[in-house]
C-alpha cells in the first residue's frame, strides 16, 4: 500500500466499526470468533446487539464483531484489559491464564447433557465462577450455551484406537491436550480461525467440535466424517472488564445487565435445537455423520476418563462430584 492509501485504510477502520453509534454513545464492541447464524453463540450475540442499540439508543450502542475479525480468543482478553473491546464469549476453555477452575468443564465426560452443565453453571459453585477473575480485572456476566462436542478426522473414528498416531487441533486447554493423548493422538493447540485450512491442508487430521461449529466453518467438507461421541462440551462466558463496568452508571449497568440476562434465558433454551439443525445441515450437506452403539461409546469413556484423575486437584474432587450428581 501507498501512505495515502494506508491513511485511507486506517481511518476507515477507524470508524467503520462505529457505524451504529451516535456521538455521546458509550460504545460497546463485542468480539468473537465464530459465525453469526445457525450457531447458538452467533445468534445470541446479534439478539444481545439489536436489543442494545433499540432500548438503549441514545446512551449506548453496540456492534458485534463476528468470525475473529477483531481479535482471536489468544488475544481478546488481554485487548480487553486495555479498553480496546468491552464485550467477548470466550469458550470456557480459553481462560486457562486466567483461572483453573473452568477446567472442569474440559473433562471427558463430565457432563452428560448441556441441561447438566446449566445445572451446574446455576448452583452456587457455578455462580461463584463468574467472580473467580475478579482479582484478575475480568468480571464474568452469564454462561453461554454451545453444546456437546464431536469428533472428525481424515479416516473413519469408531473405537478410540482409530484415533492413534493422528493429529488433533484442540483449543487452548491443557485439559484437551491430556484428553487426546489419552487416546494415543498427538494434540496442537490453534486459534479456531486456523483450523479449517490446517485440515485442509494436513496440518492436522482431525479436530472435535460441536455441530454448530462444525457446520458453520465447514470443517466437515475437509474432513471424513464425524463420529457423534457427546464426549465433552462448548460454553462460553460472556466477559468484560471490571475497570469498564465500573466506569458505568448503576442504572445504564442495570439496563445492560437486565437486558443480557434475559437474551440469555431466551437463547441458552433454544443451544441444543440450533446444533441439532446444523448436525442435519452436515447431512444435507452430504457429510458423513457416524453414530456409535452403547458398547462402543463406552470404549471412548474407558479410554478418555482417565484424564480426571489428573485435574482433580485443579478443580477439587466436590465439583466433580457435584457435577456427576446433577448427571445422576
Ligand atoms: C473453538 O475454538 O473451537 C471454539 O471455542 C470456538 C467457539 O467460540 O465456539
């Protein structure tokens, strides 16, 4: 680029993003990194972005920044500390420098269903979470549903040795690392806007994800298929910085509070319908999706358990049996 040219593409960028504010509004940029519809996360964000800039219009405004144009989760929480983004939904996974707690949500077969995690996200312990970063200038806002995670690779995964020798992109959780060494796969830790092009390219050969981001980054298309294994969970926490809510009058914090936890009543019922659908749009697509019998699912618990036993410490054996009762 030219000078002038790069002066056009700076000032541009420096007020494309504002484009729903009015001047005196405060400014609310949200940041995340998957698609905008047919996904749980995409869709609550937009609902949290239009209820925003229609009952708050003149005080505040809001604009979503989609599909990691703004920052990667590596990167949001510290631009976040820096007043550079107000909002993000980082998946619980992302938050390993931040806390160890939410690495109970990263084992193997913790849950059974995502009604069990929000379950768990309700009791006191769960609810005690969104504090646990205080310290740290983060206030957690609400838990965010996803869904339960499957898994894909380049070859078909029926039992847990099929996944032996083969590379798996996992997201930022030393928990996911232990879990595929646990079935003998070697694990690379990647930004999810990297992840389609390195199972394209066979940088990886597989990965695990919901339905929902399986089909809205198409990683079905280069993959050959995708086994529904139910073997751990995506949630996220809807963040921001101590410093910016403080910065905020109690009765504009109320009304943006209110109107975030009634966005999340409305979507978190709705997570497992929106992952149904893309797990059929997979289909529809002509992906393959492989069903496992009982016995064979239990070969993948067998197999992934284990893992337990070494965070118990991390997230103290009366979570876990706390988590394993809501199951029950
Ligand atoms: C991932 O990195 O795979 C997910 O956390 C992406 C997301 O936000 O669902």
């Amino acid at each position: 680029l030219t000078a002038a040219a790069t002066a056009v593409a700076l000032s541009f960028s420096a007020t494309a993003g504002l484009a729903a504010c009015d001047d005196g509004e405060i400014v609310i940029k949200f940041s995340h990194v998957t698609n905008t519809d047919k996904h749980p996360k995409g869709i609550a964000a937009s609902l949290l972005e239009q209820r925003v800039n229609d009952e708050m219009n003149g005080t505040a405004c809001m604009e979503v920044f989609p599909s990691s144009t703004l920052y990667n989760d590596d990167k949001v929480l510290e631009a976040m500390l820096q007043g550079d983004v107000q909002l993000a939904a980082p998946s619980l996974s992302k938050f390993e420098k931040f806390t160890k707690q939410f690495r109970i949500f990263d084992l193997p077969f913790m849950f059974t269903n995502i009604e069990a995690v929000d379950a768990f996200q309700g009791s006191a312990t769960g609810q005690a979470m969104k504090d646990s970063m205080q310290r740290r200038g983060l206030q957690g806002l609400a838990f965010w549903h996803n869904g339960m995670k499957q898994m894909s690779a380049n070859r078909p995964l029926v039992q847990p040795t099929d996944a032996n020798g083969l590379k798996f992109r996992v997201q930022s959780s030393d928990v996911l690392v232990a879990q595929m060494e646990a079935i003998g796969g070697s694990p690379q830790k990647m930004a999810f806007s990297e992840v389609y092009g390195a199972l394209q390219q066979g940088v990886v050969d597989g990965q695990e994800n919901t339905w929902s981001n399986i089909f809205g980054r198409k990683f079905f298309e280069v993959q050959d298929g995708t086994t529904e294994t139910n073997h751990g969970i995506i949630d996220y926490l809807v963040v921001a910085s101590v410093d910016w809510l403080d910065s905020l009058d109690a009765d504009v914090r109320d009304q943006f509070l209110t109107i975030l936890d009634e966005v999340t009543e409305a979507r978190n019922k709705e997570s497992f319908a929106v992952n149904q659908a893309a797990r059929q749009s997979i289909i529809d697509a002509g992906g393959t999706v492989r069903e496992l019998t009982a016995e064979q699912r239990q070969a993948w618990v067998d197999a992934m358990k284990p893992v337990w036993a070494q965070f118990a410490g991390d997230v103290g054996q009366e979570n876990i049996d706390a988590a394993q009762a809501i199951n029950a």
